[in-house]
C-alpha cells in the first residue's frame, strides 16, 4: 500500500497571519511531495489536547508551535534537543517512536540568515541585544555558540533584562534603556529583538554614531522588511541584515524532519515572501 500523503501543521493563536504555510508549500512544490502544511488555530486551552493527539498518530507527522505556544510546548514534549533546552522553548514538533519530540531551530534561523547576508559576524566577540523576550533568547543562544563572549542585554523593563543574563551566564550583561548608546561602544553587532520596528508597534529615533564602523546591524522584526533600524544602520554605511532570512532559515529542519529531504533557502523563495509581506502591507 502506498504512504499516506505526510501533513504538517503550524499552530498558534491566532495563526493566520503565518506565512510558514507559503514556505513549506513552496518547498512541497519543489520537491514533488504529496504532503500538506497547514495551519491550525489552537487555543492555549487546547493545546496540551492538541500535543497529546500527536503521539497518537492523529494524522501530523509534526509541526511548528508559534506564539503564545513556545513555552508551553517545552514543558508538554517528552524529548528536546540541546537548542530547546538552552533556549527554554519550543517552535518544533516530531513524533518519534510514539513520543513527542520539540526542538527549536530560532537559533539556527538567526545564524544561518547572517551567515548568508553578513559572514563576518562570526568573527565578532561583542553585541548589543535590544529585547528580552522569546526571540532574544535564540539569539542569544546562537551568539554564545558562535563565540560571543560579552553580550550586552538592552531592555525596557529591566527584570527581563536581569532574568536572562542569570539564565544565559557570565558572558551576559543587563542594561536598562537609557544605557543604548553607551552598550553599542565596541559592539561588532547589534540585533534587535524587540518589536519596535514592527508596523503599528511604535518606533525609535535610532543614534547608532556609538557603532564602530565594522559592525554589523540585524533587526528580527519583517514586517517591514526595511524597518527604521535597519534604515539608519545603511543610512551609516553599516552592514544590515533584515529578519526575512531567520525565518526562512529557521523553516528548513523542520522541514526535512517531517518530509525528509533539506530544503534550501533561495532568492526565488525570499521573493515569493516578500511579495506576500507587500500584499499584506498593501
Ligand atoms: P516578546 O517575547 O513579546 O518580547 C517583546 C520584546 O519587545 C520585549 O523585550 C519588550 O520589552 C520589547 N518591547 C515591546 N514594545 C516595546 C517598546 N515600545 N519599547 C521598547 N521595547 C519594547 O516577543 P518576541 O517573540 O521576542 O518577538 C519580538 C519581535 O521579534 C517581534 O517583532 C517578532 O515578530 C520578531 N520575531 C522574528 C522572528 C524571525 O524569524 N525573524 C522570530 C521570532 C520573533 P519589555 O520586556 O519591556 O516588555
């Protein structure tokens, strides 16, 4: 008899501004593979439902978790792999031997997407991280792995800021806002995590003159793709890398975990995304 066509899924609540389903439909398409990616609204009440139905065979062969998941999806997996563990959450699901497996590959979407647009970055030692919320802690996790060893933690609400260079260790350190442009001295990169950028979620009037000249700038925000940051890193002469390459990085093992075969990032993908982000921004 042959395989049943193999489904995947995103969940989140809501889930429908996910562009994940673009992503792994294209690669379906490409690969020939009778799969199916879809989206699946899961209420936070659900969901410990909805992980449990997994290792019953209840049709996915796996999936990602999106927002408000992650943490959750943590706690409810039976296995996660060492990314998961260090970064405390959990964007992806497989089921392996009857048991649910998580693991998160935010990290390795962040490096991958900066070693594409900006390979130097893997020489540097020092950065700035504006933020301190789930996208922070990947990329804190891949700063630590790639060598950084003095990570500045910028963050509005101080406590987040503190609970994460506890967490990460004595590469860390805690600032408050008003300390940007003293923590961006000597960094060879800058990323921020926060949502300001965002449309709709406010914005700053970035002074980046503290930037020595090498470094690099990365924004995780992509809607826009060109926010105000990454405007004023070109605006300096700076390199800038803009968050479309994490998450369409980020995308790639999953994808091979579930439909066993490993996709690759391209230019014509990233266009076929970013003319959906303009659709929407429209
Ligand atoms: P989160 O856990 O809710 O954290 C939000 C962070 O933004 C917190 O540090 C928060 O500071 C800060 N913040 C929000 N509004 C602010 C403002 N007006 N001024 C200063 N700080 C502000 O969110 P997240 O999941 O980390 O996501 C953050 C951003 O990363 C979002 O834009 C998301 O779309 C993006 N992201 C991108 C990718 C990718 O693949 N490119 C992946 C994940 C996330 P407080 O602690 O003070 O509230």
């Amino acid at each position: 008899m042959a395989d049943r066509p193999r489904r995947a899924f995103v969940c989140g609540h809501p889930v429908a501004h996910s562009r994940s389903p673009l992503i792994h439909g294209f690669w379906l398409r490409q690969f020939g593979i009778a799969g199916s990616y879809e989206k699946v609204d899961v209420a936070p009440a659900k969901f410990a439902a909805f992980v449990d139905g997994l290792s019953r065979g209840d049709g996915f062969v796996g999936g990602n978790v999106t927002i408000p998941h992650k943490e959750r999806a943590f706690a409810l997996v039976k296995r996660r792999d060492a990314a998961a563990e260090a970064i405390g959450a959990v964007n992806t699901l497989w089921v392996e031997e009857g048991l649910v497996h998580g693991g998160n590959t935010d990290a390795y979407g962040f490096s991958a997407s900066l070693d594409e647009r900006a390979p130097r970055w893997r020489e540097g030692r020092t950065a700035a991280v504006l933020g301190a919320g789930g996208a922070a802690r990947a990329i804190i996790h891949a700063l630590k792995t790639a060598g950084y060893s003095d990570i500045r933690i910028v963050n509005r609400t101080p406590d987040r800021a503190n609970e994460l260079a506890a967490r990460f260790g004595a590469s860390l350190s805690a600032h408050s806002w008003n300390c940007l442009r003293d923590c961006l001295d000597a960094a060879d990169l800058m990323v921020n995590t926060t949502s300001v950028g965002m449309a709709g979620k406010g914005e700053l009037d970035w002074d980046l003159a503290a930037l020595p000249q090498r470094a690099v700038v990365a924004d995780a925000v992509y809607t826009p793709l060109e926010t105000p940051l990454l405007a004023a890193a070109r605006g300096r002469g700076l390199t800038a890398v803009d968050g479309l390459g994490m998450l369409l990085n980020q995308a790639a093992p999953g994808f091979e975990r579930w439909f066993g075969r490993r996709p690759r990032v391209t230019a014509e993908l990233r266009n076929l995304v970013v003319a959906d982000l303009e659709r929407s921004a429209a």
